[in-house]
C-alpha cells in the first residue's frame, strides 16, 4: 500500500467515525492503552481457539 492509499484509509476512517458520532449523538470518548490491549488480547484468544478447533482440538473455555 502506497502513501496515498494510506492517506486516503485514514481519512476514509476518521471520516466515518465522525459521521457515525454525529448521527448517533453519543459522545466521543478515547480509550485508553489498557482498553487497547486487552482488545487485542481477546482477538488473539479467540484467534488461537479458532486455529485449535480446526485442527481438530475440542477447547472448554474455563470461566
């Protein structure tokens, strides 16, 4: 991916987060750095159960 196409992305991003804030009148609050990795956290969790199941692993998720 080009400059230009990342510029337009990011754009194209920021856009539509505002528009989304707009038309749904919440207000906008920024998420910090824990909210951030416990995001990619669970994305990874899920991920590596994902790949285990299609392996042909049976997973029990302990709560």
């Amino acid at each position: 991916m080009g400059p230009s196409k990342a510029i337009h992305a990011v754009g194209n991003l920021i856009l539509r987060l505002c528009y989304h804030i707009l038309v749904s009148g919440i207000k906008y609050e920024e998420r910090e750095k824990d909210d951030y990795e416990k995001i990619l956290q669970k994305k990874k969790e899920e991920r590596m159960i994902k790949e285990l199941k299609e392996k042909g692993y049976k997973i029990e998720i302990a709560s």
